[in-house]
C-alpha cells in the first residue's frame, strides 16, 4: 500500500491525462496521414520530411504504454494481479503469429 494513491482528484486527473495524451497521439496520427497523403507523389525528400509528425504521435503513444501502464499501473496499482482489468497479456497478444497463415519461405534472403 506504500505507494498507492488513495486521492480520487489524482485518480481523475491521471486518467484525464491518459485521455489527452492518447487523443493528441491520435490526431498527431491523423494530421500526419493527410501531410503523407498529400505528399505521396512528391520526391522522396519531401515525402521523408512530411514524416515528421509520426514520429512525435509514436513517441506520445509509447510513453502513454510504457510509462501509463507499464510503470504507474504494473508498479503502483499492481495491475498484473488483477484478473478484470489487467492489460498486459492482451497488449502483447499482438505479437502473436496468426496460425492460420502459411509459412513464408525464404530465397536465401532474411525476411
């Protein structure tokens, strides 16, 4: 219970901050894909520089995933142990091989 927070206002105020941050990821995204849409017969060097705004969405939705949920939850609200609201095995349920792909054989090359 040491570093439990018992205050609802900083239980509010957290989850109004994971509401932001994954909203801006997500019109970060969403502002890129038309820059990239709009760029997508452009020559090459306009089209890498229109990618700018993914990098900043990525990085917002990544400390919203690591820091929000791998750290503050797992470490202060011992999500992990929670069999309703654990997160965890469903988020790297994504890196799963789907098994109802064939195999994709090799020419020699890596894939």
């Amino acid at each position: 219970m040491y570093p439990s927070i018992t205050n609802p206002a900083l239980w509010q105020l957290g989850y109004a901050l994971i509401i932001a941050a994954e909203g801006l990821a997500g019109l970060l995204f969403l502002a890129d894909a038309v820059r990239l849409i709009q760029a997508r017969y452009a020559p090459g060097e306009v089209f890498n520089a229109a990618k700018a705004l993914v990098v900043a969405a990525a990085t917002v939705a990544f400390l919203v995933w690591f820091f929000g949920f791998m750290v503050v939850a797992r470490e202060w609200f011992a999500m992990w142990q929670s069999k309703s609201w654990n997160g965890q095995e469903a988020a790297f349920r994504v890196s799963l091989p789907d098994g109802d792909l064939a195999p994709r054989r090799s020419r020699g090359n890596v894939l």
